[in-house]
C-alpha cells in the first residue's frame, strides 16, 4: 500500500490535447486500482476571457498553460510510468532524462494557478485591445449611446479613460472594456 504523499507534477502534453489527456487519466482512476492508489486529481487551470466577434460578446475559457496538465500524486516508482506512457504525453516537467523522476511543484504556485482559474466574471478581461486615439461607442451606463475616443488605457484596471463631447464641451470619463464598442 503507497503512503500518503500526494504532490502536485506538471506533465507536458501535446499542444491541444490536455482535455484528452485528462480524460484518460480520470477514465483510467475509474476502472484502474493502481491509479486510485497513486493519483487523487487533474486539473487543467483555466481562464474566462470575454471575446468579440461580430459585434456580440460571449465567455470562452482559455487555458491558462497550453501544452501542460497538473496531476496530485503519489510519483512512486510504479506510478512514473503509468503518467509518462499516457497517449499525448510528451513527459513531466523539469524532467532531465525519462527515467528521472521530477520535481514537485510547491503548493503556493498551485494555490495561485487555482485561484486565477477561479475568478468571478467581473474579474473577466476582453481579449480585444484598445489603442490610444481609437474611436469607441459607450454601449453601457448613463453615457449610453455617445461616441468619443480613448485617451488613455488602464490595463490593469481593465478601464479606459475616454474623451465624449457632451454639448460641444469634452467630457473624459472612466469607463470599464465591458461599457464600450469599438466603431
């Protein structure tokens, strides 16, 4: 019986097919004693991005690391195997040769890597970027309806600074990416 060591490993996949590879492995905890014994859980951490296409938005998740899946493990010397000949694994990360066995990944960078694949939708960024000078329409708030141009962009904040003629005065507002079109 394995002791109870699980730590989290990266395994390399092929670009694309992650979800594949997940698949496999939950399939294999299913009908599989070895991996029940060895592997907890997979995860594959994720991101909401709102993106633009003709006019409409819609929320599509993005991996947050293409190429790579996370596996909580107990990495014995029957487990390694197990993972590295998985169908669309290329092998583990920080692994020097394929009979080496990698480095575990601290549990704060899987704490930050979880925490980012959950945030809230008004957390959510547009995959679209605006330039300085580009001309908008304010499709959301009080200003709904009126045109002007980006005078600065607030990245981190994910806001535009704005600048609307209201009654032939200029008026710059702060406004959020999910409160403007582009024209």
């Amino acid at each position: 019986m394995a002791e109870n060591n699980f730590k989290w490993y990266v395994l390399r996949a092929i670009s694309g097919k992650e979800n594949k590879v997940k698949e496999y492995i939950e399939g294999a905890l299913v009908t599989s004693s070895l991996f029940k014994e060895y592997v907890s859980q997979v995860l594959i951490p994720t991101e909401k991005v709102v993106v633009l296409r003709n006019g409409k938005r819609s929320v599509k998740e993005r991996n947050l690391l293409p190429g790579y899946v996370l596996v909580e493990c107990n990495l014995t010397d029957e487990c390694f195997p197990l993972l590295r000949n998985i169908p669309n694994v290329l092998g583990f990360l920080s692994e020097g040769k394929a009979t080496t066995k990698p480095a575990p990944v601290s549990q704060s960078e899987i704490n930050k890597l979880i925490g980012k694949a959950e945030e809230t939708e008004a957390d959510l960024q547009l995959a679209e970027t605006f330039i300085v000078g580009e001309k908008v329409k304010v499709v959301d708030g009080p200003f709904n309806g009126f045109n002007g141009v980006v005078s600065d962009v607030l990245a981190e904040k994910h806001k535009l600074r704005v600048v609307v003629t209201i009654f032939d005065r200029e008026t710059p507002l702060e406004l959020g990416y999910n409160q403007v079109d582009k024209e």
